[in-house]
C-alpha cells in the first residue's frame, strides 16, 4: 500500500497537534453550549473521532453521507445527500465536520440542506482545504491545513474505499487514480 504513495504531506503528529488546537478553539467558541456534530461520512470518521475527544463541551454527535465523487478522482457536480437524519437541527449549534474541501460542490449542497432546517447557528470544520480545486465560493471556519493540489489519502482520506487507514496524510501517485 505504501508502494502508492507518492510522498506524505501532514505527518501523524502534525495531524495530532492541529486536531488538538481545533478542538480548544471550538471549546473556546462554544462555551456554555452543546453544539451538534455532524460527520459527513466516510472520510471524516477518523477525524471527527479525533477532535470529538478534544472538544471539552457536552456535545452530540451524528452523520450524514453526502458525495459528488462516487469511485471517480473528480466531482461529478450532482450531490447525493443520504442518511436520513433522526435528530432535530433546528435551533441547535451545528458544526459540520468534513475531511476535505476541494470543489466545495458537496459541502454547499450540505450546508444548504442544514440551513434549510433551521439551525441556531452552523459552522464548519475540515481538515483541509484545496482551495486550487474550488468550483463554488465556500469557506471553512475551523480549518486544519491547507492542502496542495494532489490526490491525497489516509487519515480517512481514500480512493476507491482504499488507504483510509493511514495515519498520516499522502499524496496518492498519479498511475494508482488516473
């Protein structure tokens, strides 16, 4: 599997500290509140694991799946928004945590599909942010890292359901996608 990589970007102690630091700027933030966390699955589920252990607030935590990519390297632009939420959004501090913005197509089809539903407040928090991918205007508002414009896997990153289990983050090599 390391045979795929091309080389690593953010080692696994990189990763620990920036989660460590988003963790205390979200409790910070959210002080005397119990925000909603909502992964967006599959690739946040290390992550939000992560930082969820360095929030020190009651919070609650569900998913969503939502996908632009299916088994491609590239957006499709159609989003497919799956999972049916059994929790109430309205009212609550809603902060949607997402491993990679890139086309930002998924993430504001996302964020759309909250904010429909009447939330006290929302906010996002991703890992990184590929800005050089980016297809419509949207921002993080807690972000760990800005990402070069490779595809990257580990740290629940994947291709193909693949690599997901790295705990750093890699630049996949162009002949395993293309």
């Amino acid at each position: 599997m390391k045979d795929d990589l091309k080389e690593i970007i953010f080692s696994e102690g990189d990763i620990e500290d920036r989660v460590k630091e988003l963790g205390a700027q979200i409790t910070m933030d959210y002080a005397g509140k119990s925000p909603l966390l909502i992964g967006v699955l599959k690739g946040c589920f290390v992550f939000l694991a992560d930082i969820s252990r360095h929030i020190d607030l009651a919070c609650e935590i569900r998913f969503l799946t939502a996908s632009s990519y299916g088994f491609s390297s590239v957006t499709s632009g159609k989003v497919k928004i799956s999972k049916d939420h059994d929790y109430e959004i309205k009212e609550r501090d809603v902060i949607i945590i997402e491993d990679i913005l890139d086309s930002g197509v998924t993430l504001t089809a996302l964020r759309d599909f909250i904010v429909e539903r009447s939330p006290a407040s929302l906010k996002i928090c991703a890992l990184l942010d590929k800005s050089a991918r980016r297809q419509v205007p949207i921002e993080a508002d807690y972000l760990g890292f800005e990402c070069p414009d490779d595809f990257v896997v580990g740290y629940g990153l994947d291709y193909a359901e693949r690599y997901r289990n790295l705990p750093f983050i890699a630049a996949l090599k162009p002949e395993i996608y293309s």
